[in-house]
C-alpha cells in the first residue's frame, strides 16, 4: 500500500510538470525546435546524471545479487516482447505494422521510467532501474532497428556501447567498485543536474499534448497494443519477479519499468524511414496518457 500510496504522489508531482509543459507550448515558450533539443539535452546530460548519481549506493552482496536477477529479468522480458511483436501484429500493414512491433520491444522506460521510479522508490530504486533499462536498450539498437533497417553489426555495437546513459552506468559501476571518492561540489553538481530530470521530461511530454485530435488517439488498435503493453507485459514482468523471488522493491521496479509507453523514437523512426508519422506519434501520446493510470493500479500487484 506504501508503494502504491508513492506512486499515486509522485503521478500528480509529474501530472503538474505535465501541465506546465502544456502552458509552455501553448504561449510559445517551447515549439518544436526546443523541445528536440530539450530531448537531447535530457537523453544526453541530464539522464546520465541521474543514472550516475545512483550508484552512490554502497554495492553490498545483497544489491548485487538483486541487480543480477533485474538484469536476468529484464532479458526474458525484453525477449518475450521481441516474440510476441512478430505474431501479434499481422492483420495490419506494414506501415503501421512495423511501428506496433517496435514499440512492443521498445518502451519509454528511460525517458519515462527512470524518473518515475526515482520519484517512487529512491536512489536504490533508480540503481536497479539503470541496470533493467540496459537490455531494453540494446534491444532498441539491434532487433528494433532491424523492424526499419538493415544497419551493420559494426553500426549497432557503436549505437549500444557509445550510448550516453550505458557509459554512465559503466562509469558508476567503476566508480563504485573501485570506491573512487568524488570531491563535493562535483557530486553535488551532478547531483542538482540529474534533479531537473523529472519535471524537464514530464514537461516535453505535456507539450506533446497540445492540439493533438483526441477522438483520434483511441481507435481500437491502440488499446490493443495498449493491453499487450501496458497490462500484459507488465504481467509477465510480476509472473518473473514472483518466479525468482524478487522483493517489494525490485518487484515493483520492474513492474513499473516494463509497463512504460511506447518509446518516442517510434515516431521519430517512423518518419525517417516511411512508416505512418501521424499514426506512431498518436501511440506515444496514447500510451502515455493511458499509463498515468495503469502505472498505480499496477502497485496494487507489489
């Protein structure tokens, strides 16, 4: 009930950053332009702050055991949503098709979910979440790019290895291993950087909401993508927590993690590579929505 009681909090904190990112977008504070650069800046320095700043945690034999079983979990979670992309989509053209089977393997778990479990479970909490992200990401930049192209290996080891937010895990791993002492005003600046995560990205995602068809967002092959991502996955995730006997904590890091909305990047790669643009962008703005209220009632099951 405490996480659910969290989790119900820290939604209306990000339910009023939301609302601000649509003021910003409405008066013109933030157009499109602002808010790709927002995006990267967050993907690029904010993000990867945060991550850093969680491993501060001392790595007892207890978190590292639980951060393997995460890691564990995650991989069967991420496969599984690799395999039911291939058979659940059929029926629809490849156009929208190709769209649905990325955003079943690619959430928005590190835009998204690693703020909110910060928000709900702490700095412990954001340490697992780093860590469960890692195989969803690399499933982003080889079997999800595969859905729109035929990039090299050479191309995606680069994407995977080079990426912000996994050097910043290697780089809080190392530094915690080899317990490397930060002087104070650079962990406090790391620190207050990450801290703008949550209300930034939750802003972004408000201005995503401003003049969007809302009779449009819900045609019925989006609350079929929504059920099998937000409500089935999840399910999986809390069969595999209760299989390896994952805690409160992890169980509903997991939880939470997996149950995040379809990825941004499903747009954005649909637009670059011929995909339905308009179709992509009302799944990420569906999905997003619809999990401000799936993601509490998801604690219930913690």
């Amino acid at each position: 009930m405490d996480g659910l009681m969290n989790m119900l909090q820290s939604q209306l904190i990000l339910l009023i950053y939301i609302v601000c990112g649509m003021y910003c977008r409405k008066k013109g504070l933030i157009d499109d332009e602002t808010k790709v650069k927002l995006i990267d800046l967050i993907l690029k320095v904010t993000l990867p702050c945060m991550i850093f700043e969680s491993f501060g945690q001392t790595l007892t034999p207890a978190i590292l055991r639980q951060t393997a079983m995460v890691f564990i979990a995650s991989v069967c979670v991420s496969l599984t949503a690799l395999i039911i992309g291939k058979f659940a989509y059929r029926r629809w053209p490849e156009n929208k098709g190709s769209i649905l089977r990325y955003a079943t393997l690619v959430n928005n778990s590190g835009f998204l979910g690693l703020p909110l479990v910060q928000s709900v479970f702490g700095d412990v909490g954001l340490l697992f979440a780093s860590i469960y992200v890692i195989p969803n990401r690399i499933m982003m930049w080889t079997a999800g790019m595969s859905i729109f192209t035929q990039s090299d290996r050479k191309t995606q080891y680069k994407n995977i290895l080079l990426n912000p937010c996994i050097i910043t895990v290697y780089l809080g791993m190392i530094r915690r291993i080899l317990d490397i002492p930060l002087p104070g005003f650079l962990d406090t600046g790391i620190s207050k950087i990450g801290g703008i995560t949550s209300p930034l990205s939750m802003m972004i995602i408000g201005t995503m909401l401003v003049g969007v068809d809302w009779k449009g967002l819900f045609e019925p092959v989006i609350f079929y993508f929504s059920i099998i991502r937000l409500i089935l996955l999840p399910f999986m995730a809390l069969g595999m927590a209760r299989l390896m006997g994952f805690d409160e904590l992890t169980t509903g890091v997991s939880i939470v993690m997996t149950g995040m909305p379809a990825g941004s990047t499903s747009a954005l790669l649909a637009a670059k590579y011929g995909a339905d643009e308009e179709f992509a962008s009302r799944l990420v703005v569906s999905t997003t929505v619809l999990s401000l209220f799936t993601a509490p009632i998801l604690m219930l099951l913690v």
